[in-house]
C-alpha cells in the first residue's frame, strides 16, 4: 500500500515517500521516512522470491534520495 499510495517519483528521477495528509497526497518528505528504505531493504527478504530484487532497488533509490537530500543541503 505505501508502494502504491506513497512512494513518488520527482521531476529529477528521486523516488521519495509522500505524506497523506488530511485526503491530499503532499509531496514532500520528511526526514524520518528516511527509515523506510532500510525497513523496505529488510522486509524484502521474507518477500514473495519474485519481489525480493524489486524491494531491495525501491529501498536503494529512496535512500539515494536521502543521501541526496542532506548532500545538498
């Protein structure tokens, strides 16, 4: 659900978990969801055999995405 829900892509090609707010989807994301790339990379290993690869490069490109954010600021 957070895949399918949450998880953005920005104009730049970040992938980056957006916030539910109130009905509105705000595309933003905030520090802490920095944490969901590592519990995507560990869950990915009791995922379906055929998702596992998928799951671990969906947690590779959203901590990408936060290294890039603290790099550039």
């Amino acid at each position: 659900a957070i895949e399918t829900n949450l998880v953005q892509k920005s104009p730049a090609g970040l992938t980056y978990v957006a916030e539910w707010r109130g009905g509105i989807l705000d595309h933003k994301m905030g520090h802490l969801a920095c944490f969901s790339g590592g519990m995507i990379g560990i869950g990915a290993d009791d995922g379906p055999a055929g998702q596992r690869q998928h799951y671990l490069d969906l947690a590779a490109e959203i901590t990408h995405t936060c290294h890039e954010s603290y790099s550039r600021s």
